[in-house]
C-alpha cells in the first residue's frame, strides 16, 4: 500500500500562509531546496488540491532558464511527476497532470491501495478532507521561525485527537524539519 505523506513549511504559530495568501516567508535556502528537490524525485504521484496546483503551476513551468540549477532542477520534477488535482471548479490540468472532480477520499483509498510508493497530499483543504478518514501516514512540517498571526492554518478543526508519533527532526538555516507517523 502507497504511503501519503502531508508536507508542508509552516509558521511557528501554525499557518501555511499569511492573512493575504503569500508565502514568501518561505523561501528556502539551497540546503533545504535540495532536501525538497531529492524529497520530491522520491515521489511516485503528487496530490494537489486546486489552490496549491494553481500555484504551482503558475509559477515552476515558468522557470527561466537563466534560474539557478536548484530551481530548474525542481521545475523539471514539478512538470514531470505525475499528478492528482481535485478541484470541482477546474476544467483542465495540465504538466502531467490528473484531474478528479468528486469523490476524494474514494480516490485517494483507491491510489494508496494501487501501489507501494510514496505519495504527498499538498494543500491544506485536500488534507483537511483526508484527514478525519485516516487516510495520512506521515506529517512533514518545515516550521519556519515567524509569527504570522492569521492566515490559513495547516491543520482543520477535529472532531477527535489524532496521535502521532515523532520520527525525526531536522535543522535547516530556514526553517526545522518535523517528522511525524501517524500511530
């Protein structure tokens, strides 16, 4: 069974993204893109909801060439790596792309029972939805050192506590890696 992991940089105080949906408080450092650019080539299938395919895919097909290797390289993974985009308002994807429509849980059951790779669920909504049905098996937050104070979180409301147990961390000039599995 493939293994879905939920990765994401992410503010101490807990948001993936500012009160006016920037990142730029993000930006790695050559250590930690590399880490993500070998992280992501270990990737059999990215799943995206509609926000983080949007941003991806307005910006790393776009990569100038003049850009440095480390961009490129992660531009060229980006477009080629095959993807699952659930949005009900898109129409078409593209870059290697899959579009799904409804039924997310069902389709992310039906990924993670198709192989033994690794997969990663990109975006807070997608993860929201997948996560009160089990369907995570490891948390990956780049916690970077800011205080944003609003914006959107990385993890929803719960009905129930989900336990957790830490594997690893990890210290980047930019941010701490944490790496939980889901107990």
């Amino acid at each position: 069974m493939r293994k879905l992991v939920y990765t994401y940089g992410v503010s101490l105080d807990g948001y993936m993204n500012d009160r006016d949906g920037g990142i730029g408080w993000t930006t790695p450092d050559d250590e930690l893109h590399q880490f993500h650019n070998d992280r992501f080539r270990e990737l059999e299938i990215s799943l995206h909801g509609r926000r983080m395919y949007e941003l991806m895919a307005d910006h790393w097909p776009h990569v100038p060439e003049d850009a440095p290797p480390i961009e490129r390289d992660f531009a060229e993974l980006w477009t080629s790596k095959p993807k699952v985009v659930f949005s009900r308002t898109l129409t078409e994807v593209h870059w290697n792309s899959t579009l799904v429509r409804e039924n997310a849980v069902e389709e992310v059951r039906a990924l993670k029972a198709g192989g033994d790779g690794v997969m990663e669920v990109g975006g807070a909504n997608l993860a929201a939805t997948l996560l009160p049905h089990g369907l995570i098996d490891e948390y990956q937050l780049f916690v970077s050192p800011i205080l944003l104070g609003g914006g959107t979180p990385m993890f929803p409301p719960l009905d129930k506590h989900i336990p957790l147990r830490l594997a690893e961390t990890r210290h980047f000039s930019t941010a701490v890696l944490l790496r939980y599995l889901a107990d």
